[in-house]
C-alpha cells in the first residue's frame, strides 16, 4: 500500500489451491477513482478502460456487480486473467 496513496496499489491474495490452470498472480486493477466515488461513476470508469484495453487485445470475461462494488474479468492476449474495479 502506497502511504503517499499517489501511486499503484499492488494486493497479493494467497489461496490454499495449487495451481492447476489459472496463473498464481492475479491483478485486482483499481481504474474507478478512491472510495467516494458513486457506484454509476465507478462503472463508466471500469468500463472506459476495459474497452481501452479490449482495444489494445484484452477480453472481458464477464462483469460483476455485488456488495456496492463492480468488476470486469479480463484476460490479456496470452489468456491471464485479472480484473479491473
């Protein structure tokens, strides 16, 4: 966690599963503003950049919506996935 809260936030989950298919590091990439921001504003901003990225060779996954909050579930051109929030 960035204490300056000026750059990236980088949040590493452990999970008891070896890994079978999936990658071992799964980014959680925060592009919807800090916490204030409305849930309606949040989802334009995820969705402005999954496009972007859709652009550049990403696919979306599927988007979820629960407990306040919004992600996209992408994977890069090489099929990792990660989310945007």
């Amino acid at each position: 966690m960035d204490p300056a809260e000026g750059r990236p936030r980088f949040y590493f989950q452990r999970v008891s599963e070896g890994k079978i298919a999936k990658n071992r590091v799964h980014l959680d990439l925060n592009v919807s503003g800090s916490p204030d921001t409305s849930l309606e504003e949040r989802r334009k901003l995820v969705e402005a950049e999954a496009g972007r990225l859709a652009a550049l060779g990403a696919v979306e996954v599927r988007t979820v919506e629960e407990y306040g909050e919004y992600w996209t579930v992408m994977t890069d051109p090489e099929g990792n996935e990660f989310c945007l929030q």
